[in-house]
C-alpha cells in the first residue's frame, strides 16, 4: 500500500483545520467582555481546543487504524482470492489434460476392440468361407452325416461370429464409443421391420407375432441401433417361447414418451435372477435347458443404446408364465 | 437372403453370361480368403483377378481394364481407405465401382468407406460368399445401366 503524501495525512489535516478554527475563535472572542484579562482568555480557549483536538485527534486516529486494518485484510483477501484463482486454474489444467488423456485412452482402447474384434473375425470368417466352399462344391462327395456335422459346425462357427459382434457391441458401449444418430422415425413401422427380419423363425416355431395397430408421432432415435433392441427383445421372446406360443407387440403414448411392450408366453425368468438380467452375458437356467443359441450380450447392449436415448427398458415376468419387456422412449431429443 | 437377393439369384442362374466380360479386381491379402473368394466368384462366371496390395492394384489397373474392385481394408503398406482415396483422385480410374470387403465392421468404418465414395461396404464376417456374388451383380447391374 502506498503512503499517503504527507500534506494529505489525516493527521496533518486535523492540525490545519483546528489552528484554522483556533484563530478564527481567537479573533472573534478578542473583545469579549466575559473574562477581563487576556491571558486568561487565551489559556481557557487554549485548554478547551486542546482538549477538542486532542478527542478529535483520538477519534479520528482510531478511524484510520482501522481502516489500515480493514486494508490489511482486505489485502489478505484478495492475495487469497489470487491464490484461489491460480489453484482453478491449475486445477482446471490438469483437468484438461486429465480429459485428453482419457479421450487418448478411450481412443487407444476402441482401436484395440476393433483391432481384436478384426483378428478373432478373421479365422472365423475362414472357417464360414471354407464351410460354404465345402457345401456348394463337393456336397456331391459328401455323405448325409458328413454334411449334417458340417452344418453344425458352420452353426458354431456362426455363435461365435455373434459373440464377437456382441463382444464388440458391450465393449463399444462401455467405452462410450458408441454413437448414437437421431433420425425422425415412425417407430411402429421400426417393429415391423423388426418382426419381417424374425417372421420365418417364429413360423419355424409355430409362434404367432402381432403387432397392434395404432397410430403414434415420429420420434427422433437411431433407427439401426433401435431397430436392433427391437430384434434383440423379439428374438429372445421366440427363443424362449414353446412351440405354439405368441409374441404381442403393444405400444402406449403418454405426454412426452412412447412405450414399446413387448409380450411372450415363454418361459419366463425366474424371480431371483430378475437383478441380474441387464448383466453382461445373463442367461437364465431356462435358457440353457432350451438349448437357445444367445451370448449373453444382447440385454445388456440393448440396455446401453436405449439408455444412450435417455430412454428406459424394464420388464416383468414370472417363471412359467411368460415376460412382458417395456421400451421407453422420449419424443423429443434431449437439449 | 433376402427375397430381392433370392430373386436375383435365380435370375442370375439363366443369365449366367452377361457378367462373364466383367473384370472383378480382388485386394485382399489373406491367401485361405482370397483363394475361396476367387474360386466363388470363377464359379458365378465372373472375371476375377486377386492382388495382394494396393500397389499392386495400381500396377494391375495400368495395364488392365476393370469392372469393379472389390477391396479389403486392412491391407500391407496403404490401407483400403487410402486405396479409394487415390482411385477417386486419377481421372482414368475414379469411375469404378469399389465394393470394401472388410472385418472392420463398426459403424465409423462403414461411414468413412460411403463417405470416401464405396458402392456397397460388407461386413466378411456377416455376408456368405454367395451374398458377396449377389451384390456384386448387383453393382455390375447398376453400372451397366
């Protein structure tokens, strides 16, 4: 803090302005007729200024050393407000580089998923190939039970292509790499592309698959990602739904959403795995016993895309009565 | 296969010669695949010449004519995308159709090949060889045109 110049001191002002105030006193009560003699005077208003003066001068010292002291602190609050400022900053660039070393690593680990999803493709793709090759050129040379165990191999070969995608997918979700598009979609018109894609399997089945008929606002989604939830949640009800079974489509619309409900009289799940259901490769004992060819995946990676929507998926269901999954999602996007 | 493809197969079945003037250019640097590949497409009586590298392909495309190339990703020096980038950039080359046969499969790959100007971007792992002869008659069928 600079010093004030010396003219302008407080200090200095109050002795100016008493003297100031003392003579012009002084000249006033020179002729006065209340004390004869002069000395007297001069003592008695000389003892009163100074009395006056010296109150003043204690009052208004006191005022100045708080206001050094009031400065002082300020000055310690602003020097911590700098010191506040400076540790933002460094926090805000270590934050940074924190970030951009994340995004390095969520890169550094999409290349290596893509990378090791193309390796483990490669063999596979092989075998499938080979297979085909087989099959198309010398099924001739080949007899039933030879080409029936090269079926089931080419079937194995293909779960494990799935696996890899779906391995793929979770991964992808995981590391956030997944993107999402928003396109204007009729999502009834999304089902049913979905159900056309499963048709043939549930016929294979003798399950019927319906669809309900209503009429619904476009909303704004990825139309490959959630065309996929909906092959995912329609496959698995064929899946696990006895021969003879059904699969009924239903839609709700509520004010800012709309609600896809999607039902089968399957198997169901039991209550006691109904927490593990959205985990990564979740199948029920049921499942198993069905000898249903699904990796684990498709829930859990149906899960990441509807919520990636800011949409919601739930379901209800009893073991041996079937399952009801939900599918929400908003109408409008998100801003 | 769909029913447009199933179709398209049994016209391709009676009119198995109009493709036979057709030179396919396979890049694809896997021998077990290239092989198979260039057995399914002899036998769907296409054409089909195998390089291993895009150098290669550029060498093949001096001298040679083709009809559609058909171009892995993953590849020795310059990978599939740069490939395309180059043909679309020579003005004696940049018109032929370029189908990307790749294990790339994520949605960024698919992307970037459309957007560098492939016809058709198929996932190895997800088409068999019979498809891959689908589409590529039906690019052949579109460039005829």
């Amino acid at each position: 803090m600079k010093k004030n110049h010396e003219k302008n001191s407080p200090t200095f002002q109050i002795i100016l302005s008493f003297l100031s105030l003392y003579i012009a006193i002084m000249l006033a009560l020179f002729p006065t007729e209340i004390v004869n003699d002069i000395w007297v005077q001069w003592s008695l208003i000389t003892v009163l200024f100074l009395i006056v003066f010296m109150f003043q001068f204690y009052v208004l010292n006191e005022k100045v050393k708080s206001e050094r002291e009031y400065n002082k602190k300020l000055e310690k609050v602003v020097k911590e407000q700098e010191e506040s400022a400076k540790l933002l900053i460094r926090r805000d660039t270590e934050l940074t580089q924190a970030n951009i070393r994340l995004k390095e690593l969520d890169k550094t680990k999409s290349e290596f998923v893509s990378v090791a999803a193309h390796q483990l493709r490669t063999p596979l793709v092989g075998v499938k190939w080979g297979l085909d090759s087989v099959l198309d050129n010398e099924s001739d040379h080949l007899t039933d039970k030879q080409k029936k165990i090269l079926e089931n191999i080419k079937k194995s070969n293909d779960i494990m292509i799935r696996l890899v995608a779906d391995l793929l997918k979770s991964e992808s979700m995981e590391i956030g790499a997944q993107k999402m598009r928003r396109d204007q979609v009729d999502v009834k018109n999304l089902v049913e592309d979905a159900v056309s894609y499963l048709v043939g399997r549930a016929k294979e089945k003798n399950i019927n698959i319906s669809v309900e008929n209503i009429s619904l606002p476009d909303i704004f989604i990825d139309p490959e990602r959630i065309r996929e939830v909906f092959q995912n949640l329609l496959e698995n009800s064929i899946n696990y739904t006895p021969e003879g079974g059904e699969v009924l489509v239903g839609f709700e619309r509520n004010e800012d959403s709309v609600t896809i409900k999607i039902t089968d009289t399957g198997i169901g799940i039991p209550e006691d795995r109904h927490n593990e259901v959205f985990s990564k490769f979740f199948r029920s004992d049921g499942a198993i016993k069905m000898e249903t060819q699904g990796t684990g995946l498709g829930l859990f990676v149906s899960k990441g895309i509807v919520e990636k929507h800011n949409g919601k998926i739930w379901f209800e269901s009893t073991k041996g009565l079937g399952t009801k999954f939900y599918v929400q999602l908003p109408i409008e996007v998100a801003k | 296969m769909t029913d447009e493809e199933k179709k398209l197969s049994e016209d391709n079945k009676t009119n198995s010669n109009q493709y036979s003037s057709k030179q396919i250019l396979l890049v694809e640097d896997d021998d077990f695949l290239g092989e198979l590949l260039e057995k399914k497409l002899s036998n769907s009586n296409l054409m089909v010449s195998r390089v291993k590298s895009g150098g290669e392909a550029f060498s093949f495309l001096k001298n040679n004519q083709a009809s559609l190339i058909v171009l892995d990703i993953v590849l020795p020096q310059m990978d599939g995308y740069e490939i395309l980038s180059k043909l679309k950039s020579d003005e004696d080359i940049k018109d032929i159709p370029v189908i990307f046969l790749s294990n790339l499969g994520q949605r960024y790959n698919i992307e970037k090949g459309e957007s560098l100007g492939a016809e058709e971007f198929l996932v190895k792992s997800e088409v068999s060889l019979d498809e891959i002869v689908l589409k590529i008659k039906k690019v052949l069928d579109k460039f005829s045109l």
